[in-house]
C-alpha cells in the first residue's frame, strides 16, 4: 500500500512534490496548483527497481536505477538512472492498482489514463 510522506523536500523553481511510498513501489508527483505536470513510478524495488517517468511537457520514459549498492570495497554511491527499454506497463498498471488505494481517485484516474495511453 502506497502512503503519503508528509514533509517532502521541496525545490525552488520545481513544481510542488508529493512522495508516496510503499514496500515494492513508490509514487512522486509533481503538480502546479491543481494540475498534474509529472510523475515518477519506482517499482520492484526489492529486485532490480525501475522508474517509469511522465512529464507533461516531454511524456514519458523509462530507466533501471542503478542503487550504487554494487562498488566492491566502496562506500554505496548516489543512485543514478540508465535507460532502460524494457517494460511490462500491463504489471505496472496491475500493481498501480492494488498499491494506491491511498491515493485520491481524481489523481489515480489521470495516471491510470496516462499509463493506457502512453504505451
């Protein structure tokens, strides 16, 4: 289940963010008064986690996250995201579904609409 992290970071000239995070999937929105201009679906998280990204004014796109975890010998690294062709959006939209329960019907509407139309 998907639950609301009150007191996010915020970041001057960015939209205003929400996070919602869960065990297996996290969601991060970002919005201009009302208005929706993006979003971020980090899923499978307890394997190899990948972000499905959608902003308004350049659609969407997908990456691996690489976690920094795998340096030998190193302290972990910063995440970074790789691009990352390979999808499963019918698991995605499943999942979306069953984890944002928590999540107001007006804003889970527009992103289940946006994940049909977009692939």
């Amino acid at each position: 289940m998907l639950r609301e992290i009150k007191k996010v970071r915020q970041i001057d000239g960015e939209p205003e963010r929400r996070w919602f995070n869960g065990s297996d999937m996290d969601l991060i929105l970002w919005h201009d008064d009302n208005e929706l201009t993006g979003f971020q679906i980090c899923y499978n998280k307890s394997a190899q986690e990948k972000a499905l990204s959608w902003k308004k004014d350049s659609g969407f796109s997908h990456q691996l996250v690489d976690d920094g975890e795998s340096r030998s010998g190193h302290y972990k690294a910063t995440p970074i995201l790789l691009q990352s062709d390979q999808i499963n959006i019918k698991k995605i939209r499943t999942d979306f579904k069953k984890y944002s329960k928590n999540i107001s019907d007006d804003v889970k509407g527009v992103i289940l609409s946006l994940l049909s139309e977009g692939y």
